[in-house]
C-alpha cells in the first residue's frame, strides 16, 4: 500500500490536508498493535495448549481418563514430569502426518 494513496484517502473532507507525518505515526502505531495483539493471541493459544495437555497427563495417570497406552506412560509420572512434558509438546510446531512419516523414516 502506497502512503499516497493512504493519505488520500484520509484527507479531510473539506480539503484541507494534514501533515504526512501524522499519518506516518498513525500507520506505524496501528502495525505495533497489531504485532503486539498477535503475539498476545498466540501466547494465550500456547497456554491453552499446555493446560490441557497437562490436565491430560494427570487425567491419565489417575485413571480417570482410559487409555492402554497413554495409562501405561503416565503412572510413574511425577507432577514436576508432566509439567515438563506439557512445556515440550506445547511449543512444537505442527506438522502433517505425512511429514512426520517421512522424518521418522529418514531417521532408520
């Protein structure tokens, strides 16, 4: 988008322009918000992540969600091992399946 264009069509109505630097520091403060409501955005999705990942674990460690495996991995777990293991897998990036097929296969 061209400055140009920005401040004409912000132009007062009555033709009276304003300086191009107020619209400058107008664009430039709304690109701040936006990076900072963003940021916001995804840290509170990596919280929710970690939350329920770790509400998980200990659901399965107690019994009170059923699986064979997952039940299986999670008893010996302690409190301070599930919050790490929540960390962890809250800050990987996904990936398709496909993908993780073909790095696991790279890896034999």
């Amino acid at each position: 988008m061209d400055i140009g264009f920005v401040m004409n069509t912000m132009r007062d109505p009555a033709g009276v322009p304003a300086h191009p630097v107020l619209f400058q520091g107008l664009m430039v403060f709304t690109w701040v918000f936006h990076i900072a409501f963003v940021q916001l955005t995804l840290g509170a999705a990596a919280l929710a992540i970690y939350a329920f990942r770790k509400k998980a674990l200990r659901a399965y460690r107690e019994g009170t969600r059923q699986d064979p495996t997952m039940t299986a991995m999670a008893k010996p777990l302690s409190d301070a091992d599930i919050a790490n293991l929540a960390a962890f897998f809250s800050l990987q990036s996904r990936t398709s399946n496909d993908q993780t097929a073909a790095r696991t296969l790279e890896t034999r």
